[in-house]
C-alpha cells in the first residue's frame, strides 16, 4: 500500500472517543497523520529530485512525543531511507535507538541516525565532538 492510498484510507477514520480531556484515541489520530504527512513530503522530495538525500533535524523536540511515538519516528524514518540529525536528552535518544554512551548527565547527545556524533550543554554553550571508531 502506498502513501496516497493510506492518505486516502485516513479520511475514513472517525473517532468513538469525543472527550476533550486525555483523548489517547485523538492523539493516535494526530500521531497517524503526522507520520501520513512525513512519509508524503519524502515521496515528493523523490519525485522532485530523486538523487536529493531527504534529512530530518530535531532539537528538544522528540521529547514532546511519547516513548513508543519516537520508536515509531525512527523506524519511519530509517524505513523511508531518511537521515535524522538529532540533539536530545540521553533517555530521548535512547528511545529513538541510539545507544546512549554513560557518564553524561545533563548532556544532549549530538546524533546522526543512530549515532552519537557528540554530546552538548543543553542550551549551547559548548559542543565535545566524540571520535568516531
């Protein structure tokens, strides 16, 4: 099944939860269409320019998702053929699959996919590149 046709199959879903407190069932929907959205840019980036290497940059942002939401992010992206450079809290990186080295609290890791590039002060101030074996 390709892209447009769950794009299409989308528009059929309706929700039997209406609450406007705590909707699981909302957010799953959002979350379904958001990840709709991801994988539609990516088809038409191909298209438009097939030899373009498509990357995704998130900063402090994976946090807002749940654990098993930026399990689900990773493995769109690395399904679609995506690069993900990230910076993220450790716990965050680790849900997104990339093995978090120890001994840096406090610390964002500098990620390339599943890599960890480097680690940094959560608001910038400095930037520890890490060897690349």
């Amino acid at each position: 099944t390709d892209v447009a046709e769950l794009s299409r199959r989308y528009e059929d879903v309706s929700l039997t939860d209406t609450s406007k407190v705590f909707n699981t069932e909302l957010t799953a929907m959002l979350e379904l269409r958001n990840l709709l959205d991801v994988a539609g840019a990516v088809a038409r980036l191909r298209e438009a320019a097939p030899d373009a290497t498509p990357v995704v940059v998130h900063s402090a942002t994976a946090a807002y998702l749940s654990p098993e939401q930026r399990a689900t992010f990773a493995v769109l992206c690395r399904d679609l053929g995506v690069h993900r450079v990230g910076l993220e809290g450790s716990q965050v990186s680790a849900d997104l699959g990339v093995p978090a080295p120890p001994d840096l609290p406090g610390r964002f890791l500098l990620t390339l996919d599943d890599a960890v590039l480097g680690d940094a002060h959560p608001h910038g101030r400095d930037l520890v590149w890490h060897r690349r074996v």
